[in-house]
C-alpha cells in the first residue's frame, strides 16, 4: 500500500525541521536528497569518531543510516518511527572518507514499511565506491500529522 499525504508540504516540512535537528549536526551529517520512501545523507569521517582502533566509529555509522531511514520513512507526511534494524559492517572506511547513507523503501503496509540502507565511501569523482555497511530497517507507522510547522519548529 503507497501511503502519501501531501508529500510537497510533507518534504518542505522535513526539510526544515533537518535544519533544526541538533544531533546529526554534531557529526556533521548533510542532507542530500528526500523523496517519499527515499533519503540519502552524507558524512565525512573525521578524527573525531574514531574508535578505540582508530577506525570509525560503529556508531558514527549507525547514525548515518539512521538519519537516512527516519527521513525516508517520515517523507510520506506521517510519524513513522524504528522498530528494528540490523546493520552488517562490511568494511572500515578510510580515515577523512567521505560517507553517504542511502536509504529506499522496499515494501509498505498501512502500519509498516521495510527499508533497505546502504552506507558507501564517495569517490573522488563522485561515484559510489565501497560498500561501508549494510541495514534492514524496520519502521512502524503510528500515523497522525508530522509534529513540525514549515519552519522546522515542533509542535508539541
């Protein structure tokens, strides 16, 4: 079932409530693209979310592709929140790399929708380069209106 509100006022919305949002503001976390059931989200790696070996951080990682779902999963106009994900590490990235996150909608239902997320390395000339990680992410819909104005601003 495609589930879409006013996706233009819905995008506009979402696209300013990023603005705002103050956590993927600490890793430096850029949003490239929103589409209903699709986001995709960059990062660089800087020495600032390095683990205890050096390499980047499993949970700088995670929350790349986690911006890139709830965007995804949110640009149908509705609260949607995580009920499961599971992320398969696959490489290390390479220190000042720069990382996107990609995340598409694979099936909906009225109450839930599956998304596949892709963490990759940019390349130089701005191809996709090696696959970083690899998620499933489950998103439950609760329904109701986005709880942001066209500003950005909550309205709780």
């Amino acid at each position: 079932m495609d589930i879409m509100l006013d996706s233009e006022d819905s995008l506009a919305r979402i696209r300013a409530r990023c603005e705002k949002e103050p956590y993927p503001k600490l890793l430096g976390i850029e949003v490239l693209e929103i589409n209903p059931g699709y986001a995709r989200v960059s990062m660089q790696f800087t020495p600032e979310m390095q683990n205890i070996f050096g390499m980047l951080h499993g949970g700088a990682v995670f929350s790349l592709l986690d911006e890139a779902f709830q965007l995804a999963c949110n640009a149908r106009g509705e609260v949607a929140v995580a009920q499961q994900v599971s992320v398969y590490f696959l490489a290390a990235a390479k220190p000042g790399a720069n990382l996107i996150a990609e995340a598409k909608e694979v099936n909906a239902t009225r109450k839930t929708a599956l998304y596949e997320v892709l963490v990759f390395e940019l390349e130089a000339d701005g191809q996709s380069g090696r696959r970083l990680a690899t998620a499933q992410a489950m998103a439950y819909r609760k329904g109701g209106e986005l709880p942001f104005n066209e500003n950005g601003e909550l309205n709780l």
